[in-house]
C-alpha cells in the first residue's frame, strides 16, 4: 500500500497521478521514495515509475532523507524548483529556517537556535516535524548536502571550495556526506560537461515552475531601481551586494528550460549560500 507521510499536503491521487504523468506543476511540491532502492526522486525523474506499493510521498526532501532514503542522481533533487520549505516563511518555523539558511546551524548548535528563537529546542523540533516533516538539524544538513551536489554539477569550483560554501566544516565531512547519500565522493560526481564558468564569476541555474513572467519582474524592478547599487536592462537585474564586509555582484537573466542564470562575482566562498538563498 502507497504510504503518504505526514505533513504532505496533496493527497495520494494526486500524487500517484502526478507521478505517473510526470507532471512538471508539481516538481518541488514533493517527493517520492522508493522503499526497494532506498532512494528518493522529483515526481518528474525519467526512471521508470515504481510500484505503487513501493512508494512513499514526502512533502520535503529533508523528510525524505531523515526517513533514510538517498537523493537520486538521475533527477537531482537539488535541481527542483520551489519547495514547500518556502511556504512555511511566517511565524516560529519561517524565522528559523531564514536563520539556518544563513548559516546559524553551521556555526552553532540546535539550542542556539533556538534560544535565538525564543523558544524550547524540543518544542523547536516539534514544530519543525509538523511543518516540515523533518527537524531542524535534518533540514540543515539536507540542504547542505543539495546545495553542495548543485555547486560539484554545475560549477568549476574546487571541491575544498565548494565544501567551504555548502557550510561544511572541513573537505573530510563533505566527502563523508556524499559517500553516504550517493554512494561516491564529489570528485566521481563531477561532471565536466556541466561545469559552468564566466571569467572570474560563478553561473547557477536557477529552476522555476512555469509560468513565470520574468520580463514582467524586470520591469517591475526597473521601476524602482537603486541608482548605482542596482542595473536592470530588458535581459538582466544586476546589483552590488556585500556579504560580511566583502564587496561583490550578482547578475539574474533568463536561462534555457525553465531556469534563471545566477551570475555570482564575490571573493568569499563561504557567502555563497547566503547570496543564492537570498536571490531564490
């Protein structure tokens, strides 16, 4: 019997449905593990679908990965667009997770947090299970281990750096966690082909779910431009930032197949995740 596992807020037909079409409106609203592999998927992963009593839905990746299930190197979950990790932004829950994105479990520990918070670490936790279906720590590590993934497939940067970005405290935990969720360390995962450089700026893809009407974003933006902090023309929205008292820039333009390209320009590896998150 398909188990759907709480907090999953579409029911199961419509996930099975949507599974089975492979229905891009809904890549990023869940998840689907497979408990004869071991491994969790996009709704729209190319593999051939699972049988339905083999199959698991989960309303976040970190859900998924806390339930033991490895990330599938065919669809990349880390390559989803919008996740309903973006939908939980108000209260307790909304403030946390703007803090781990930031890095708070990065340099400090769950009781920070959650002091930060104003909260209980259990109570914290609980929360974060209702909403999520994952805790804080779990949710964390999910997203450093995605975000570290999307930097080895889409980028040229040295793996030391890309560890150093993710948030991980040294090269020897990130190999450790990609051996464990892909089975490799990041050097075997590195695909070549997909490395993206231009001079001496970053470029990621940034996925969406249509229907996004970038053009219409740029002339909003273009309305209400800074002047000499913020450039938009009818491509691109480009703006001076600084991160930790360290200039840079970013530049935001439409990509191929439903993408943003996310040009990056910062010296810091490190404040790389905070600009991504803060762009997304």
């Amino acid at each position: 019997m398909t188990t759907v596992m709480p907090p999953l807020r579409l029911d199961v037909r419509s996930c099975e449905r949507a599974r089975h079409a492979r229905d891009a409106r809904f890549d990023g609203l869940f998840y689907t593990a497979v408990t004869t592999t071991g491994i969790y998927c996009r709704p729209v992963c190319p593999a051939p679908a699972a049988r339905t009593r083999n199959v698991r839905y989960y309303a976040s990746a970190a859900a998924a990965a806390a339930a033991g299930f490895r990330p599938c190197l065919r669809c990349r979950p880390e390559a989803a667009p919008g996740s309903p990790l973006h939908a939980a932004r108000r209260g307790l829950v909304g403030a946390a997770l703007a803090m781990i994105e930031d890095g708070a479990l990065d340099r400090a520990g769950l009781p920070a947090l959650a002091a930060r918070i104003g909260v209980g670490e259990r109570h914290l936790r609980r929360l974060f299970v209702q909403e999520l279906g994952a805790a804080p720590v779990e949710v964390a590590a999910t997203r450093r281990l995605l975000f570290a993934k999307q930097l080895v497939d889409q980028t040229a940067l040295p793996l030391a750096q890309v560890a150093l970005a993710a948030g991980y405290a040294s090269t020897r935990r990130f190999n450790a966690a990609f051996v464990a969720s892909y089975g490799k360390p990041p050097r075997e995962l590195r695909r070549a082909r997909d490395a993206s450089a231009d001079g001496a700026a970053l470029v990621l893809r940034l996925p969406y779910r249509a229907p996004y009407d970038f053009a219409q974003l740029l002339a909003f933006l273009a309305r209400r431009a800074i002047p000499q902090v913020e450039q938009v023309s009818a491509q691109a929205y480009r703006r001076s930032i600084e991160v930790n008292g360290v200039a840079g820039w970013f530049e935001v333009s439409q990509g191929e197949h439903d993408t943003l390209a996310l040009r990056v320009h910062h010296p810091a590896p490190a404040a790389l995740g905070a600009i991504v998150t803060r762009v997304r």
